[in-house]
C-alpha cells in the first residue's frame, strides 16, 4: 500500500481528549521490580500471604512475552483485555468521539459492536453483507466520510461462520480512512490466515482475537488486541490499571507454553464440523447448512423457533438467530463434543415435519 501522509500519522485518529490527558500511574507502574526482594509498602495492600494478595503486573510483561514469540510481534504490539470484548470498548473509547463519530458494521454480525457503540453513544451505520455474507466492498468505501472513524471485519463471522475473502479485506484496510477493527476470535478454526503478520503493513489495522474460543479459556477471560505501538500506547493510556488479574496471567501462561492441547482440540472440533453437516444435510427439517470456518454452524431450518423448542425440551440449548438481518428461520449450533454433537444429531433424527 502506498500509505500516504494523512494515513500514518494515527493521532488524526484519536480522539483530543484522550491526546491530552495524564494517564493514572499505578503503584506496580511507577516501581517496576516488584518481582524482586523489597519490602513494598507502596500499594495499600495487605502484608499477608494469600497469594494473590499483590496487585498483578499492570503490563502483563511474562505473558505477553510468550505471546509475542507465539505469534511473532512485538510485545509492545500487543494489549491485553478483560475478554476481547473489554479491548473492543477501549477501541472505541480511544477513537470515537461521542455525538460526533459513527462506525460501519457489517450486520448479520457480532451484536457487541452495536452494543459498545450505543454505550459510548456512537451512531452505526450498517451496511449489510452479501447474500453471501461477504462485505459490500464499494458501498462501505463510497458510505464513509471523515467521521467514519472505525470499520468491523468479523472473520470468521458470527453468526453466519463464513471466513471473509482476503482480498476483499484487503480493498477495505487500504480503502478506508478510518481504522479497520478485524475481529478474529475464531480465526483458530479457519482455514483462511490470520491478519496479525500484517499489523506492520497497515497503521490503521487492529486484530482482536480471544482464548475464549480454540484456546478452550473463556472462564478466565482473556482478549488479546494486535497492533502498531502507537495505537497499543493509546489503549494502554486509558486501560483500568490492573485489567488482568493475577490468576488470569498465571493460567493462560501455563497453558499457552503447551499449545499442543489446543491444536488437538482444534482439529476434533473442525472434523466433528464436517460430520455434523455431512448428518444433517439430508434431513427434512434442515433447508441450508451454510459454510463455516468456525466451531459452529449456522443452519437454516424449516421452522426455527419450533425446532429449537423441541432441542430444548430434549435437553440441547442451542442459539436461534433467526431475529438477525437475513437470518429467517435459522439456529446457530455450537460444535460440542463428539457424544454431544451424537446426541444432537440423534434428536434432529427425531423431528418430524
Ligand atoms: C466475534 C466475537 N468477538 C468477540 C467475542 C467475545 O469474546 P471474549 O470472550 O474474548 O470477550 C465473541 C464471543 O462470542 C465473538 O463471537
């Protein structure tokens, strides 16, 4: 891309307020050895051994050192979030003046965009996808004006599970003078590459993805952002001091050491996705399985809300979407184990017409 001027100086981006402020300077910032033999009594905390009677590292230095040899950037590459969701209402709260700003979102979508941008009161401008579900390239580029501050890419995209086509991707991070939030929290089960090796290209790119999906942690919430340090300064400027608590970091950096796990998991769960479509394509009840590179399915049904009662009434909760932009008559199915995925599909068996 040939960035031009306006296009990698990021402060045009960032709302004035936050350009000026001081940021809050924690105790465990202001004294940085505290993995060392001090005595600390500069954080009002109780002396006594609970073990997590300490505050947490603020900057999560050991973590994200892992991390940033997993995936090959650089530590000041990255944020950590209280779940991604925590580090998409940063983005916004960095980026998007209230009253004055708008997003572009690409509906059916992830509902956390709409919700986080009615919390900090920014307008979204939906411009739907496809019927296909993949972006309507032109008239997100012709619809922006220089309030158009942040574009969402959900791929793979919930709830539709469809990756979003890489050059299409492409003509949108080149295209838009804003910046391009890509949400990439089930990247894990795709077959499409992630955008994360990409963050050095484009100034005006975040990836955000999660350990609340193939990493199997969603308990512990953890959300990771990826992008320039300039932008990860700015996050790291406003982020609430100690964001990830102390059990968090230590969890998630015993197991990321041994991704192993995950990858099995990974591939069970994506060939249990192709033996779940192969059972239900043929069934009465089933009209459309559409094609996923996530760990669910999105499946249009001949009555949705009849066929999730009677899921339900055997025990299986599964998601009706059926509310949602070009999603009549459809239930997300999350893939679960192989027993339980045979239970699903016994009772969808069972379901008469
Ligand atoms: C597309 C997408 N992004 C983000 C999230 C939130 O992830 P986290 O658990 O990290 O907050 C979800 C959760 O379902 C999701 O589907």
């Amino acid at each position: 891309m040939e960035k031009t001027e306006s296009k990698t100086n990021i402060t045009r981006w960032v709302r004035p307020n936050i350009l000026r402020m001081q940021p809050y300077s924690s105790a465990r910032e202001e004294f940085k050895e505290f993995e060392k033999d001090y005595t600390f009594l500069d954080a009002n905390e109780n002396p006594f051994n609970t073990k997590v009677n300490r505050y947490p590292d603020p900057f999560q230095r050991k973590l994200k050192r892992l991390l940033s040899q997993q995936k090959d950037v650089q530590e000041d590459e990255i944020l950590l979030g209280n779940g991604s969701d925590e580090v998409l209402d940063l983005i916004f709260r960095v980026f998007c003046e209230p009253a004055q700003d708008h997003i572009i979102t690409l509906p059916p979508t992830y509902g956390m965009y709409k919700v986080l941008a009615e919390t900090n009161n920014i307008v979204v401008r939906e411009i739907p996808l496809t019927k296909d579900f993949q972006p309507n390239v032109s008239a997100i580029l012709q619809s922006q004006t220089q309030n158009s501050k942040l574009l969402f890419i959900c791929s793979p995209n919930n709830p539709t599970g469809n990756a979003i086509d890489e050059r299409q991707i492409r003509e949108l991070v080149e295209g838009f003078q804003g910046i391009v939030v890509i949400d990439e929290a089930y990247i894990d089960f795709s077959t499409t590459n992630s955008w994360v090796s990409r963050i050095g290209e484009y100034n005006n790119l975040i990836v955000t993805q999660t350990l609340s999906k193939a990493y199997g942690m969603a308990g512990i919430r953890l959300g990771i952002c990826y992008a320039s340090s300039e932008i990860i300064a700015f996050l790291n400027k406003i982020k609430p001091p100690y964001n990830i608590n102390a059990l968090t970091q230590e969890y998630a950096y015993e197991q990321l050491k041994d991704n192993s796990k995950v990858a099995n998991a990974v591939d069970c769960i994506v060939s249990e996705r192709d033996r779940m479509i192969a059972a239900l394509q043929g069934l009465d009840t089933v009209e459309k399985i559409f094609p996923s590179n996530a760990n669910f399915l999105l499946i249009r049904m001949d009555d949705a809300f009849r066929r999730y009662t009677e899921l339900l009434e055997c025990g299986i909760v599964v998601r009706n979407r059926s509310k949602l932009l070009n999603c009549e008559n459809t239930l997300r199915i999350t893939i679960g184990t192989p027993e339980e995925n045979t239970k699903t599909i016994q009772v969808l068996y069972t379901l008469k017409r």
